[in-house]
C-alpha cells in the first residue's frame, strides 16, 4: 500500500480549475479512453517506502540508481525535494517486440580442458522471446499513450523551472506522444525534432522507403534552459565547396554582409552602397584589421576587381572558427555494432556518444541529468565521466545489474536502492507476468475471452468456467486497483462474457480504499448477476522469488607478502538456470531430429553443466562490513566473470580467467552471488 499520494503540483489540491490548467481537461490528442489518466493524475503520484540496498564509495554526490517504477520514483524525488536539471528517456516504443538477455555459459574454473573450450550461447531464438525477455514493448496504442501520459507529468514534477527533456522513441507512436508533450510541457517549449540515424541501411519494404532513423524530441521548460552550442568537423565536401585554400596552407572565405530582412537603412561602405547587416563602426573595425594574404583584400575586408567591397566581403579562416554547428539531423553517430567495445549486450543499448552529445548540450558539470527508464546504464555512465551527478531508473533487475557493473567501472560513486511497493517481481514484469501464469492453480488460457482483460479461467465444479483478470505488471497504472479501473471491469468486460459466466476473479496489487471499492462494486455491478471476487496479486508473487544453493571455504591466503581472505567457490546450483537449460536441450534435440528425419544433416551437442555448476555463476561479491542478510549490502571486493572467461576484478578488467575464488583484504561476513540469468542470492559465511 502507498504511504500517501505526492501532488505533481504543489497548488493541484487547491481547486479543479488550477488542476485543469496542468491536466488540461479538455485533452488536445483523442484516443479511447485518453479521459481514464486525469482521475489518476488528479490523485497524485503514489510513495512508497524506499529502502538502500548498496552504497558504493562515499557518495558525497547523491547520485541514485534506483530499482522501481518511474512515477513511485519521482514520488521518491519530489517528497525529497530534489529537481533535475536534464532528462533523456528511451521508453518502450509500443514496436510490438519483446527484447530478451542473451544466457552466456561461463568457463568451469575447475575444470582445465573448459579453458580452451569455446565459449557456449543460448541463442535459440523462441527461448530468447520466452525464457530471458527482459520487457516487454507490447502495448495497444490507447494504453501506450495514457501511460506515457502520467509518466511525463511524474517527471516534469521533479523538473527544476529551467530543466529541459530529450525523449527518445521511433516513427510509430512518436508523432502521438509528440502532441501529449505539447500538451504537458507547452507548445513554445518544444525545440527540435532530431533524427538519429539509428541502424545502417536494409531492405526491409519494396513498398516504401527504408526506415533507418530514431526521432528524440526536445523540450525546455524556460527560455534561461541551458543550451551550449556544439560543433563538428568540417566535411571535406563541404570544405571543397565553401573554403579556398591559400599557399600557406590556411582554407578562408568571404561571408555575405548583407541584411538578409533587409531592415536596415542603405549606406556606402568605401564605395559600395547596400543595406548592410552591420553597423559602419562595426564595419571599419573589420577594413582597419590586420591585412592577410588573402589576395585583393583590405583587413578583413574582400575587395572586388574596382577595388571596391563586394556583397560577401568578410573574411574568416577555417582555424579560427569551432566547426559547423550541430544540427537536428544526427547521422554522425554510429549505433552500437555486435563489436563495438562499450557493448554491454543489453537490447536497446544506445550509444554513448549520443548521450555525450545531449549532456553536453543541455547541461553543465554538477547538474542532475536524471533517466527514468535507464536500460544499460549509458546515461548515468556518460553523466559521471562528463562531471554531472545522475540518477538511474529502472523497473528491470536486469538493468541496475548492468548499470551497477558498468557505473563501478568508471569509478562512479551512488547509492542502489528500492521501491518497496509489495511487488515482488521475478527479474522484471514480463517475465514475472510469463511466471503467474503458471501459479496460479487452473488456470488456463482461454481463445473466447478477451485479452485485454483476462489472462485465462478457472473452472470450478460449483461455479464452471471463472475468467481471471491479472493486473498488468508493465502499466505502472494497473499497480492500483481502483474504481476507475473496476469500473472500465464492469462497464465493458463483464457485458462481452458468455452467458454462462456467474463468477469471475479479479487480483489486484493495492487497493486505496477497500471498503470503498467493494461499495462501488456493490452499487454499479448491476447490469449483469456475475459475482467479482477480489484476490490479493502479492500472496501469489511471493512465491515466484527463488533462491540458488551454493557451498564454499573461507580461509586465509598468503598472496604476496600479504595476508588476505579468500572465499573459494565449491558447488553452485540454480534451479532456474538448469530448467532453463534443459529446456533448451529438449527443444533443440527435437529440432535435431526433425531434420534428421527429414534426410538434412544435423549435430546436436547438448549443454551440459558440471556437477560443480560453476559455470552457472556471473559474478560475485563480498561484504566485510555487516552479518545480516537484509542488511545494505557493502562491496568490499567484488569479481565479474565476462562471457569469454576474463574476469573483471573490483571494476577493473583483466585477461586472467576465473580461478573459482574472490580475495578481499578483511573477513568476509557476506557472500553475494548473481546467476548468469541475473538472479541475486546473498549467503551468511
């Protein structure tokens, strides 16, 4: 349950008319059900209790990477008080895909022949759509934008006055959620639509041109935003085409001095009279200059065969100019190929010179630049190195591992912590959504109802066929079970049930007011005798947590001429990742033997795991600070096993493969192992 629900606006509770002006009852963009958000909106942002889980360094900054939902976060922020000062956001597009983390089998450290072994991938692809999605961009269209909606009124909220927005999304819902930020953040705010060329070329239509490029719309708050104008090289064409080249070596040219408005008065400047675009004095400045070598000339002045000035008559050389400002056509940054170095195989990476670009653009250094669905880290990653403080946000176990790992190897200092909304999610809500599926007792699913509203039935011998209805766990909006929600129920999935349909289970996650809402059930279930019941989402979810098993020895090590502690891995076990990888060798055995069966020649070679099971382990770490297991974990020294059997060792990579043991310079009282499927298990030594 939420503690209490955060204003968007300090002054929102004083009267609906002030409300409106932000909310804007009377909407600008009309799509179904685009009404449902102000009632959401006009509630407020809901709090929860926030818990640290991990400081890294001392902190001093206050940057956060925060594991939770984007409006439960900017709760967090504005019941702080704190304001961000930039924000980028690459939010799901509503594509239609799911995006999946590729499972890397690691090396067995214990087993020598494994070293010279290939690395072995899960790269089966409907494992990777089912098994490992790390979200889900599935969205219907009216859903997508109410989301979206109450998720950009969250973060202007925590938007200092002058703060500016780069939100990132492709050519399907972009021009839609282009008019709801108009909406939200004003139509004379808006700055730029920029096209990011964000793939290389294909063929994907013979109908229509390919589609290679991102749009990132850009907003300012104030017209004191900060915006530090950016250069880039000179293109050679370019250069050929504008800049003539003196026998020194120096490229100059001669810019046009007319009043393009042709709003100033006419006046002779040494023999030529023309409605010039500066003032004499400024003018004289430039004839009186220093003389160049550029021929025919009088300082910086150019001089035509009369000897006279002509209209393009001032002189500037290429080395005294910053570049050519950039532009809102961005193809001079490459996405992030299958080998690029800052790579981190998380789907959706962007890369980091686009952020480099954004940060520098719109902030300075000891700003806040804030992402709100922070992916692979590369916003924080880019803030850190640029000298700005940061805060990451993301609702995927998946991302503040990669973005913890990747922020420790740039010597960043933040503090991890947690919404502690009563969600007790398996890595992230698809696969969490994938996992209730299978928990909840009976249920099955069923063609004839309807899939925006139920996830499948339950047949009972006293009640037949009882359609379920699951909260969806990717709408931050669907965490509240209220009588908006219970009404959009009973107004329109109630009356499209079958006749035969008298029960019906409907689970929530937070119910603001129970009472409340079986009284409204009571009053406006009316139209047909099907009874609802109401079932608490969160018993079941607690069930879905697993933990992995694990045997190891603490001992004291000489290493060098010093003494240290050292925790040498002996057995690991995952229940997950073995189903997991049994799965696999099923499903591939029988593609096998289909082909086989077919007369194609085909191999199969199972992936087998030792009985050790180390090669089950992703990365592991020790806390010499504190003994209890729910304590804020303290890295004290820490060991990443990368997918080609390196290991990275308290942030810095080596070449040295992993030996099974992790070193630290005091007693470990804590051992904290993830999984190669990202599954955290911390252990009592």
């Amino acid at each position: 349950m939420a503690i209490r629900y955060i204003p968007y606006y300090p002054d929102t509770l004083q009267g609906q008319a002030r409300l409106d002006n932000f909310v804007r009852t009377n909407r600008m963009l009309f799509y179904k059900d685009n009404d449902k958000v102000k009632t959401r909106v006009q509630r407020g942002m809901p709090l929860y209790e926030v818990s640290a889980k991990e400081t890294v360094g001392t902190n001093d900054k206050g940057n956060i990477v925060m594991h939770g939902e984007c409006l439960s976060t900017c709760a967090y922020l504005k019941d702080k008080g704190i304001e961000v000062d930039l924000v980028y956001i690459d939010p799901p597009f509503a594509s239609g895909a799911d995006y999946a983390k590729k499972i890397y089998i690691r090396r067995n450290p214990l087993v020598q022949k494994a070293i010279a072994e290939a690395e072995q991938q899960l790269d089966n692809s409907d494992m990777l759509a089912f098994e490992e999605k790390m979200y889900g961009d599935i969205w219907d269209k009216e859903r997508y934008l109410n989301w979206m909606y109450e998720n950009l009124m969250a973060i202007k909220a925590v938007m200092s006055d002058t703060a500016s927005i780069y939100v990132h999304l492709d050519d399907h819902i972009g021009h839609y959620v282009k008019i709801l930020m108009d909406e939200i953040f004003g139509e004379d705010n808006y700055k730029n639509d920029i096209a990011w060329r964000s793939t290389a070329s294909h063929n994907d239509s013979s109908k229509s041109f390919s589609s290679i490029s991102d749009h990132i719309y850009f907003y300012s708050l104030s017209e004191n935003s900060v915006f530090n104008t950016l250069y880039t090289e000179y293109t050679e064409d370019y250069i050929d085409s504008e800049w003539t080249k003196l026998p020194s070596g120096r490229y100059y040219k001669a810019e046009n001095m007319l009043d393009p408005q042709m709003k100033m008065n006419a006046y002779d400047f040494h023999g030529t009279t023309a409605r010039w675009r500066t003032t004499p004095e400024k003018f004289e400045i430039l004839w009186n200059a220093e003389q160049t070598e550029v021929p025919n000339s009088h300082g910086r002045i150019k001089l035509g065969k009369n000897g006279k000035p002509i209209k393009r008559c001032r002189i500037v050389f290429m080395d005294e100019l910053p570049g050519a400002p950039v532009n809102d056509i961005w193809d001079d940054i490459n996405y992030v190929a299958g080998r690029s170095i800052e790579k981190v195989d998380y789907s959706t990476q962007k890369p980091e010179s686009l952020l480099e670009r954004i940060i520098k653009a719109s902030s300075n250094k000891g700003m806040l630049v804030a992402d709100f669905f922070g992916g692979s880290g590369v916003t924080a990653a880019v803030a850190h190195k640029l000298g700005r403080r940061f805060i990451h946000n993301d609702v995927n176990i998946n991302s503040i591992q990669t973005t913890r790992d990747r922020l420790v190897g740039v010597g960043a200092e933040f503090t991890m912590m947690e919404i502690r909304d009563g969600v007790s999610l398996f890595r992230n809500p698809v696969q969490t959504m994938d996992k209730l599926v299978k928990l909840i007792p009976g249920l099955n699913t069923d063609a004839n109802l309807d899939k925006r509203f139920w996830a499948g039935s339950i047949f009972s011998s006293q009640n037949g066929q009882m359609p379920v209805y699951l909260p969806n766990l990717l709408d931050s909006s669907c965490r509240v079970m209220d009588t908006t929600e219970m009404n959009h129920i009973i107004r329109e999935a109630l009356p499209d049930l079958s006749n035969d349909v008298k029960h019906v289970i409907v689970y929530y996650i937070d119910v603001e007011d129970m009472e409340a809402l079986n009284q409204f059930i009571h009053d406006e279930n009316t139209r047909t005798d099907i009874e609802i019941e109401l079932r608490d989402l969160k018993q079941i979810l607690d069930e879905v947590v697993m933990e992995d098993e694990a045997t190891w020895t603490l001992s004291e090590v000489q290493v060098e001429l010093f003494t240290k502690w050292q925790v040498k891995m002996l057995t690991f076990h995952s229940d997950y990742v073995m189903k997991k990888i049994e799965a696999f060798n099923l499903k591939a055995n029988q593609q096998h033997t289909k082909k086989v069966a077919d007369g194609k020649k085909s191999t199969f070679k199972p992936i087998e795991i030792s009985d050790e099971g180390l090669e089950c382990i992703e990365w592991l770490s020790v806390d010499c600070t504190s003994a209890q297991k729910d304590a804020p974990w303290h890295s004290d020294a820490e060991v990443k096993i990368e997918k080609n059997g390196t290991v990275t060792i308290n942030g810095n990579k080596t070449r040295d493969l992993w030996d099974a043991t992790i070193i630290s310079e005091d007693k470990p009282l804590r051992l904290k192992v993830r999984n190669i499927c990202g599954d955290e298990t911390v252990f009592i030594l």
